[in-house]
C-alpha cells in the first residue's frame, strides 16, 4: 500500500515537474546577443525582471502562460524575459527603469505596457499591438461584432487623405492603449450622421462623437481624451493613464468588499451625472468609482470616510473635496461646476513640500500596517534601524573629530614662521670646533644664557 502510494506521488510530482517544463520551453531567456541574432520581421513580447524582485517572481507563472496560450493560438508573437540586473546594455536600449518591465518590439518601435498585471491584460495588448496598426472593418456585420466586443471604438471614415494619414500616424503611437479601425461611408450604423467627410468618428457609452479639428485640436489629443468611458469603475493603472488625458476625475469612494446603501447611492448618483450632463462635462472630466480609499489616502494625506466624492487632477496630484457633504444629484452638479468654474480651490499637487509630506505620511502608514500585522517584525525593523542609525551618527561624529583634529594639527604648522630655521640635532664635535657651532639654531635667550 505503502510502495502504490509512493509511486502516485512521483507520478504526480513528474507530470507536474513536466508541466512546468513545457510551459517554460515557450518563453525563451534572452541576454545582449538579442539584438545581432533577432531577425527583422520578428515581434517579441518581453519581460525586463530581477531575480530579487517579489512582483518579477509573481508574474512568472503568468508569464509562463502567455508564452504557451500564444503559441497555441499561432500568434507571432515570441515571448521572452531577460534579467536587467546581468545584461545592464540590453536594459539601457529598451530604457527600463523598473521591474518587471514589460516592453513589445514590433519592426523598430518599442511599446510599453502599463497595464494591470494580469494573463488577460497582457494578452489583449500583445493581440493588440502585434496586429495591423489600422485594421479595416469591409462589411456591416464585422462592424457590429467589433462594436460589441470593444467599449470604445475608433473609426476612421473615408478613402486617402491626410486626415487618414495623421490618423495612422496616431495609432502607431496610442495603440498600446486602445484599437483604431477604418470603414467606408455605407458600413456605419444608419443613425450616424457624418456632418464631414472623410472624417474620425468615437462609437462610446450607446453613442458617437465625430472630431472636429477647429473645435478638438490635435488629433491625437482629442483621442487620447476620448479613449475611456464617460464612466467606469477605475483602479490605480487606469488613473496613471488618465494622467495623459488633461480631463478632471470625479470618483465615488466607495468599499465594495462591504457594500451599503449609502455607497450604492452615491455611485449611482455620480453615474447619473456623467449621463445626463455628458454634453456639459465630457470635454472636461471623467467619471467612475474607486474601491478603496488606499490610494487616495496616500495623495491627500489623511484618512477618507467611505463613501465619499472626490474631484483629481491626476497631471499634477491635486484634488478638490466638497465643502459640504454631498447627498443629492443637485449638490454633486453644484460641486463640479464649482470645480469647472474655479469657486472651489484645488488643494495638493506635486511641489517638492508636498513630495516630502506625501512621503512622510506613506512611511509612517507603512510602519504602522507594519506593526499591526507584525509587532515583532516591526519591533526588529525599527531596532534594526535604529541601530543603523546610531552607527551612522557615531561614524560621522568620529570622522568629523578626526577631521577637526588634523586641521588643528595643520593649524600648530603653519604657526612657525616661514622664514624660520629649524632647530637641528645636536652632532658630535670634532676636535678644534670652536664654542659658536655649539650654540647654532638657539634663540637670543640661550646664547645670553652660553
């Protein structure tokens, strides 16, 4: 029974130890020879890690995953991971500045993936990017079977031009972020209404928005702003990227791990908003809610109560709070017209007082969810500091005395006149040396003295 049981564990350890074999074989580790071996033609998908780094350990199996789903789906995109730590120039070409890293070469450009960690986000990006920049739409069920798999869509309308031209030129850039498609005038939905033609057209939130350059500027400008949704649930990744768009965000902060009626009130009500007053504020705030009020601690440097609204200006790490608590649709209008109009002052941002501030109060949050998850981890960390503290006092307070001390002994130097002879040690005379040699080198004093 014994030997039965034995021999279904190293069955099951070898088809595991097999597994994680085959998977690893579709993910290759490559090192500073990449650049002279890879062929021109080649897409390569490419994680920058650190073999310290714990989130670089995390994305492995991941990884691992992705490298096996894309050859089975005959993508060809090639998945590999280089260790920036040992092949420093290689890192330095694709300037990573953090790990992991997460970079896509496509013929000679380098795309940067800021996304969310995960096997679906990293997935959608490589299909994105290893794809046709521009991918046209000929038929009006392609078109309908993309708009139901896509939340936001950009179209461009219309044959040559330099709209279209510019257009392409776009989404070689901003495709890490989003999908751009082309269609004729006959593909579009009936209830578009094109008022220019050829034209770039959003399909978002059950409607359309055409570019109007006169009005909306640069074009890529005006899709970078429009490429969310007028509302939607937002983490930190989707913030950081609508850092780029100059738009406002008004969030719900809301704990969805503990869900109140007061929390679905007040996520309603910003939802509400962002609908109905589309045409007022879609040019210059975006809507949703957050989970969780971690992040926003961290930025405005105190504990918010949940729910809560909050306006930011993610650009420069400002943000605007209500003077009074909102409990209407009524007073959230009011709040963010007064944010639009400028009633309300923005408190926070970037400047190098707050930098330090912010960073106080994470290191004391830090410390504290330290001590209260782990007392004697944190008793350890912070005699382990102070320790290293009183070290580093105590070099410094003896590298200074020693500093102190050979300048006071340079000081009693160069108190000796320049022009002064020194005394010299007395040496044995010889016969018929007379009395003067015996009293060379002594001061006025002693000679009177001889």
């Amino acid at each position: 029974m014994e030997n039965k049981k034995f021999v279904v564990l190293c069955t099951v350890s070898l088809t595991f130890l097999l597994s994680i074999a085959t998977v690893s074989a579709f993910v290759e580790e490559l090192d500073d020879t990449f650049k002279d071996t890879r062929m021109p033609d080649e897409i390569w998908l490419i994680q920058f890690y650190a073999p310290w780094c714990t989130y670089c350990k995390q994305l492995d199996p991941v990884w691992y995953e992705i490298g096996a789903e894309l050859k089975s789906m005959g993508s060809p995109v090639n998945v590999g991971k280089v260790d920036a730590t040992a092949h420093t120039n290689f890192a330095k070409e694709f300037r990573v500045g953090g790990y992991p890293a997460i970079k896509l070469l496509k013929d000679d450009l380098k795309y940067n993936y800021r996304g969310p960690r995960t096997k679906d986000g990293i997935m959608e990006f490589a299909d994105r990017v290893s794809g046709p920049v521009v991918r046209a739409l000929p038929s009006q069920q392609l078109f309908q079977n993309v708009m139901s798999r896509h939340d936001v869509l950009f179209v461009y309308v219309g044959g040559p031009s330099d709209l279209k031209e510019k257009y392409i030129s776009v989404a070689k850039e901003l495709i890490v972020h989003t999908y751009f498609f082309s269609a004729a005038r006959n593909i579009l939905p009936k209830a578009v209404t094109l008022q220019e033609y050829p034209t770039v057209a959003v399909f978002k939130d059950g409607t359309y928005f055409l570019y109007d350059e006169q009005h909306d500027g640069d074009l890529a400008s005006w899709i970078n702003s429009e490429r969310f949704l007028n509302y939607l649930q937002i983490d930190s990744y989707t913030l950081y990227e609508m850092g780029d768009t100059s738009k406002l965000v008004a969030l719900a902060i809301v704990d969805e791990r503990n869900p109140t009626e007061e929390s679905i009130r007040y996520k309603t009500m910003v939802e509400r908003v962002a609908t109905e007053y589309k045409d007022l504020y879609s040019k210059e705030f975006q809507f949703g809610h957050m989970d969780g009020n971690e992040y926003i601690n961290g930025l405005i440097m105190e504990e918010l109560a949940m729910p809560s609204i909050i306006v930011l200006n993610v650009s420069n790490d400002g943000y605007f709070l209500p003077p009074n608590k909102v409990e209407t649709k009524e007073q959230l209008v009011k709040f963010i017209d007064g944010v639009s109009k400028g009633r309300i002052k923005s408190q926070g941002g970037n400047g190098y007082y707050q930098c330090f501030i912010r960073i106080a109060f994470n290191t004391k949050t830090t410390v504290t969810n330290i001590f209260t998850n782990a007392p004697l981890l944190g008793a350890f960390l912070v005699v382990v500091f102070c320790g290293g503290g009183s070290a580093l006092c105590y070099g410094l307070c003896m590298a200074w005395r020693s500093m102190r001390n050979t300048e006071s002994m340079r000081d009693t130097e160069d108190e000796e006149p320049i022009t002064g002879e020194r005394v010299e040690q007395k040496q044995l005379k010889g016969p018929g040396e007379d009395k003067k040699t015996e009293t060379k080198g002594k001061n006025p004093a002693e000679k009177k003295a001889d």
